[in-house]
C-alpha cells in the first residue's frame, strides 16, 4: 500500500506543526499555507505524517493508503 496526503487548503492556517513532525513531507510557505513536498511519501515517513495528521490543530490533513 502507497501512502497519499491529502489537504484542506481552507482549513490550514499555516501553524507549521506538519513540518515540525515530518519536515521532508510538508513545508509552510510564504502565504502560511502549507505546501504538501511529496503527496506520496516513502514508507518510511508514514509515522511522522501520522503525527503531523494527529496534530494538525484544525484538522486539514488526512492519510489515506492507496
Ligand atoms: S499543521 Fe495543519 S494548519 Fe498547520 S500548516 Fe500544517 S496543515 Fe496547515
């Protein structure tokens, strides 16, 4: 199974906490928006993006396997 990041552009407020937990994955940008790098991770970043999911403070983040 593959990994697939989907976003909420109207719910991210840009507080960055997806790029503290999984800063490969996702980065904030000039607009406090955040910009997803990979929309497909390797495996070995799905527990960060687990995190960065969990702690999304308004919930734009979600993990789906494909
Ligand atoms: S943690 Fe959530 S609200 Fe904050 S930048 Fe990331 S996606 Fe946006």
């Amino acid at each position: 199974m593959a990994i697939r990041i989907e976003v909420d552009p109207d719910l991210c407020q840009g507080h960055g906490v997806c790029e503290s937990e999984a800063p490969e994955v996702f980065e904030v940008g000039k607009d406090h928006k955040v910009v997803v790098l990979d929309a497909s991770p390797p495996e070995d970043q799905r527990a960060a993006v687990e995190l960065a999911v969990k702690y999304c403070p308004t919930h734009a983040l979600r993990l789906t396997d494909t």
